[in-house]
C-alpha cells in the first residue's frame, strides 16, 4: 500500500531550520553589506608636492586678482564718499540761502499787512512754498515793487537748485553705499583665497616641505639663467647701438651743416632722456629702499605694500603720479619691447594684468611678491616667459 506521506522539500538546513534557497541567498546579502558598511572608508590619495605648489600659486594669483578690484573699488568708494560731502555741504548751504529768501519774503508780506499795502493775495504768494504758480496773475504781479520780485525770483532759484542737489545727493549715497558692499565682497574674496593657501601649506610634514622649497629653488634658478640671457642680449644690443652712434657721429661731423642740424636734434633727445633717465633712477632709489618689508593686500606704505602700490609710491617719489592697480598702470605710459626695457620701466604679468614689477637691468625686478613675502629683487622670469604681459614705461 502506497506511503500518504508528504515528500520532503528540498532545502537547506540551518540550525535545524529548513531554509528555502532564496532565503539563502538574502542571508548572504545582507552578511556582504554589514561587512560593506562595517569596512573603513578608503582615503582621498593626498595631492603631490607638484599639484600643491600649482595650486597654491594659483590661489594666491587669485588672490591678487581679488585685490586689485578691493583696490578699485576702495578708490572709487573713497572718491564717492568726496563727492556726497561735497553734495551735502552743498545742499546745506544752500538750504541756508532758501531759508534767508523766505525770511525775506516773511518780512515783505508782514510789512505790508501792518501798512494795510497789500492784499491777501499777495501775502499769500509771498509765503507760498511755490510762488511761481502765482506769478501767471498779473495783476499779482503789478503790485510786487522791483526787490519783492527780485526776492520771489531768488527764492524760486534757491528751491529748485537745492531739490536738485537734494536728489543728486541721494543718489550718490545710494552709489556709495552699493561700492561699499561691493568693496566688503572683494575682501572677503581675497581674505578666502589666503586663508585656502595657508591651509594647503599647514598640512605640509617636514620632508614635504623640504621638497616644496626644492621645487621653488629649481624655478628660481631657471628663471635667474633666463634673466643672465635677457642682460647678455641687451648688453650686445647696446653695444651694436653705440657702435652705430659713434659711426653716425663721425660722418655727421664731416657733413658740414647737415651735420649741425643732426647734432641739435640728437642733443634735444638726448636730454630727454637723461631727465627720464634721472626719474627712472629715483623710482629705483625708492624700491630699492623698501626691500625687505612685507608683501599686505591692499598697502600703499610706508610700511607695507602690495605689488602696485609698491610702484605706485615709486614713481610718486620721482614725481610721477602713477593710478592705483596694476590694470590702469599698464596704461600710464608707453609700451616697450622686452628687449628695449630700461631700469625703472614697469613689467606686468598674467593676462588679468594682475602683478606688476619695477625693472631693474638684467633681466631682474623690484616687487612685492605675494602674502607672506617680502619686497625683493627677483628675476622677470619668476613664473616662466609666458607669464609676462607687458613692460611699459612711465611718463
């Protein structure tokens, strides 16, 4: 007789527990993830020395970027803030004027009502606040004698002139007040790129440090032979032009009048030159002095300077009134080539025109550097040939 008992599912046991094969398979699972979740997070790989220092110079170009607009912007705040006190002197003024107009007028109408002369009409115009709308009566108009007209006309001069410096006053304090919170947004900007560097660097050991100085050595020495080849190409050039100077001299002097003339227009030139040559050696008298004194945003002096500040207040002490940021001092002069630089031109680098230096001879600069620097000589080639923009020459 056949068995009535059930078969068996087939299965696993676990711990006596028959456990369907999908059930199996969730167990699994869920152990692959608790191990999953329980394994420590694999770390971000730790930039190289090479990918810090690149990006450390980038935040601090980004940083002199920033600060050149602080710069701008703290210019024309300052000159706005001229401007709305000149206003405001204005309008006080000249609230005192309306104010003695209708004082005067007050005393015509009061005059005339105690002589019983006038009409209320006429009291009424005289210390209207608007006496022109009267002044289409001319029957009003016959009565006034020449100094009340005379006192009504200045009055409505004064009322319209001091409305309009009223509004020319109120929006420059709207200006200003939009460049202020422009200027406090340019400084926050600045103050965040530094504070990004100064991080990066603290997170240097001992040995990456060491290696980050011997990465800023080998692009100082590179660019210390560049500026060597720039001073050798420019002293053969300028000994090629006093051979030819010399050569021009000699056949000038036998070429009798012509050469009288030639002579009159080299001797203009050449004291041109020597005055800008003398201005040149003065701004270069001044950096020169600066040398070793820290590299602060936004410093014009006399303690610490930022890169166009420095030259600022360098040819300011020759005499030159140089703008304020690197992107107006590329335009206060004449430009050069690299080749034709003088000691004193100014050398601006970076396509923004963002750094600037005062050239020395050879290849070499006065500049403030960046923060945490200090005003040095330092090679043009500082941050490679493609870095620089410009050179341009004052006056």
């Amino acid at each position: 007789m056949a068995s009535h008992r059930k078969a068996r599912p087939s299965g696993t046991r676990v711990a006596g527990i028959r456990t369907p094969a999908l059930a199996t398979a969730a167990l699994t699972s869920v152990a692959l993830l608790s191990q999953t979740a329980n394994a420590a997070p694999s770390a971000e790989p730790r930039p190289s020395i090479e990918e810090v220092s690149k990006k450390v110079d980038d935040l601090y170009h980004q940083a002199e970027t920033a600060t050149d607009k602080y710069n701008a912007t703290r210019e024309k705040t300052a000159q706005q803030r001229k401007r709305v006190d000149t206003l405001l002197d204005d309008v006080a003024r000249r609230t005192d004027k309306l104010n003695t107009a209708r004082e005067e007028l007050g005393s015509f109408a009061a005059a005339q009502y105690r002589t019983g002369a006038a009409a209320p009409d006429t009291a009424t115009l005289l210390l209207a606040d608007n006496p022109q709308d009267y002044f289409d009566q001319t029957q009003l108009m016959s009565r006034l004698t020449t100094r009340q007209k005379a006192a009504v006309d200045d009055y409505i001069t004064e009322q319209a002139a001091t409305t309009k410096k009223r509004t020319e006053a109120t929006e420059s304090l709207e200006t200003l007040t939009a460049s202020q919170k422009a200027l406090k947004t340019s400084k926050a900007a600045v103050q965040r790129k530094l504070t990004e560097a100064r991080d990066l660097l603290s997170k240097l050991n001992a040995e990456e440090k060491a290696r980050l100085a011997a990465i800023e050595k080998k692009k100082q020495e590179q660019a210390a032979a560049k500026a060597a080849e720039l001073a050798r190409q420019q002293a053969a050039a300028e000994k090629a032009a006093r051979q030819q100077s010399s050569s021009g001299t000699a056949s000038g002097s036998a070429s009798g009048s012509s050469g009288s003339s030639s002579g009159s227009t080299s001797g203009s030139t050449s004291g041109s030159t020597s005055t800008d040559s003398s201005k040149a050696a003065q701004a270069l008298a001044f950096a020169r002095a600066q040398i070793g004194k820290p590299y602060v945003w936004g410093a014009t002096g006399p303690d610490s300077y930022d890169c166009s500040g420095l030259t600022q207040a360098a040819w300011k002490a020759a005499g030159v009134s140089l703008p304020r940021v690197t992107y107006d001092q590329v335009n206060a002069g004449t430009t050069v080539s690299l080749a034709d630089a003088r000691p004193g031109d100014l050398v601006f680098f970076y396509d923004d025109i963002s750094h600037v230096g005062l050239y020395i001879g050879d290849g070499m600069m006065i500049h403030a550097p960046k923060p945490g620097a200090y005003v040095r000589e330092e090679s043009i080639y500082y941050d490679g040939t493609s870095a620089i923009h410009s050179v341009v020459r004052p006056g």
